[in-house]
C-alpha cells in the first residue's frame, strides 16, 4: 500500500482515527498518510433576511476564509505531531472545500489513495436519513475500503500515535458475495498487523411460525452442511492469506441475524478488527430495508474494515 487518508475537522473525535492509521501505515513498506480536511460551506442567507445580499455574500466568504486558515493550521500541528512520532512515515496535508464525503471520495481517486481511516458517527434510523453517514456515503461514492473506528474513551493528548492494536480479526462470510476481495483487502491492507484470522459464516436459523420451528432441513442435515461450509472457508486462506496472519480458523455459527451473531462473537472473543464486504443502499432503501454494514456501523465496538463490492 502506498498511501491512506485520515479525515480531520479538529476534533478529538475524528483524531481516534489517527491511532489505526498509524498501525496501518507501519507496514514493511512505510505509506504515506493524508491528512484531509474539508471546509464544509455554510448555508447561504436567504435574501429576504440578508439586508445587502452581497454584504452578506462577503461576509460568508470571510468567515470561510478564517475556518479554512484554521484548518490548514491545525492540519500542519498534527502533521508535526505525526512526523515526530513517525519519522520514516510520509505525512501530508490537504483542505478541500464542498461536500466532506464528495471531496474526499475525490481526492482518494486523484492521489489513488488505497484506504480512508475515520472516526464513525454510527447514527441510525433517521437521523442516518436526515443527517447522512460520511463513512457510507463515501462508499457508495468511491469503490475503495474504508477503515471506520470508533470514538477513543481516552482525551486528545492521550492517543497512542505509535499505533492501536489489530491482532485478531473476524471474517464476515457472505455467500452472496465474493470472499476473496475481503481477504486480499485485509492481507494488503493490515496483514502485517494481524496474527489470527477467523473466518465466519453465519447460517441463518430455521424460520418460526407460531411459536415453533419449521424444520427446513433435519437437524443431521444441517450439521453436515454446517461442516461442509466450514471445511470451505477454511480452504480460503490456502490462496488469499500466506504466511501471516499465524492463525487462521473457519467457523459457521446459527443465527437469525448475522449482525447479532457477528456482535455477540467480537465481543465475547475480544477481537480488534472486523471485515465484510459490503453493498451499497441509498437513504431510504437502508432506512426501511437495513444492511448488516449498517447494522454493525451502529453498534459495534471495534474497528470495521468495509470492502465495497466489486462493480459491474
């Protein structure tokens, strides 16, 4: 990998990113990191309550010109930081005006930037409809992973610029969609970092009416079907994962939803890193239909690494 972009607003909420860049970026061939701020213009005065519109024209344009001199100065701050902490690591700034997922899809496929590392809101519901998700917004607008991680419960001052733990990671096994992007993704991109691999597929549970299970298929049968997928995302790892990570293990749990059966797993086995490929929804089709890139974007407590899925 040559280079990944970490979006930055000045926030010690979108700095908890910067750990994961850094582990990341520490790779046997060290790649740049972008630091990427967007200057996000206000909302334009309605005339009818601007009192001179081209007063109020110039005034906007001032106010943007002091946000954006604030951002390249704090960017340049956490570049030195960075240098500091990193010095064989190529660290660059960027401020971009307009729409944040727009300018940074944009500049990924102007620099051919592999990865973008953020800090997630994990909204849900309407405020995701209303509000927007940046992290899946920019997926559907570039074909390329992101990195989303959760806010830091530690302050600013705290994080660990030397890099955040991803030692263990799961596998989400879709069998609608392609395994092997997910896992060159995850060799490519942290493979240096992460020393066991679970590759986990969940089957989902025979459906219920009315209180009792419809048995699809005898208990035999889906224990044989059960080994058998096993025994396949096992074979897996022949092509798409040598020599590390270490340890690499297939598993295929029973769930009703695989966001739950997925969550439930990380939490119990303390995983630091999650992988799926995901699809793309627009607003109101995530809203009343959901995803499990969604459903995990809200509620889970470790890093997600999303690999969109290859287009047509």
């Amino acid at each position: 990998m040559r280079r990944l972009l970490v979006p930055l607003d000045g926030s010690a909420f979108a700095e908890s990113a910067l750990p994961y860049a850094v582990t990341v970026a520490q790779g046997p061939t060290p790649c740049a990191i972008d630091l990427v701020g967007v200057d996000v213009p206000e909302p334009p005065v309605p005339e009818a309550l601007a009192y001179n519109i081209m007063d109020a024209m110039r005034e906007a344009e001032a106010h943007s010109s002091v946000r954006e001199q604030k951002l390249r100065q704090y960017l340049h701050d956490m570049a030195v930081r960075l240098r500091a902490a990193l010095p064989s690591v190529p660290i660059d700034t960027v401020v971009r005006r307009g729409i944040a997922a727009q300018e940074l899809a944009a500049h990924a496929e102007e620099v051919n930037a592999e990865l973008t590392v953020l800090t997630t809101h994990g909204r849900g519901g309407w405020d995701r409809l209303w509000f927007g998700s940046v992290t899946m917004d920019l997926l559907r607008r570039v074909n390329r992973p992101v990195l989303a991680v959760r806010p830091a419960p530690v302050p600013r001052d705290y994080l660990p610029l030397s890099g955040a733990a991803l030692n263990t990671a799961v596998v989400a096994i879709d069998e609608r969609l392609e395994p092997e992007p997910a896992l060159a993704t995850l060799k490519t991109l942290v493979g240096h970092a992460v020393d066991s691999v679970t590759l986990l597929h969940v089957a989902l549970a025979p459906p219920r009416a009315l209180g009792r299970v419809i048995e699809s298929e005898s208990r035999e049968a889906l224990a044989l079907r059960t080994a058998r997928e096993a025994s396949r995302l096992l074979s897996l790892k022949t092509d798409a994962l040598t020599q590390r990570p270490h340890h690499v293990s297939a598993l295929v749990l029973e769930g009703a939803d695989p966001a739950d059966v997925l969550l439930a797993h990380v939490d119990t086995h303390g995983t630091h890193l999650m992988v799926l490929t995901t699809t793309s929804y627009h607003a109101v089709e995530r809203l009343l239909f959901g995803s499990v890139a969604d459903r995990l974007l809200q509620r889970a407590s470790v890093p997600l690494l999303l690999v969109p899925r290859a287009r047509d």
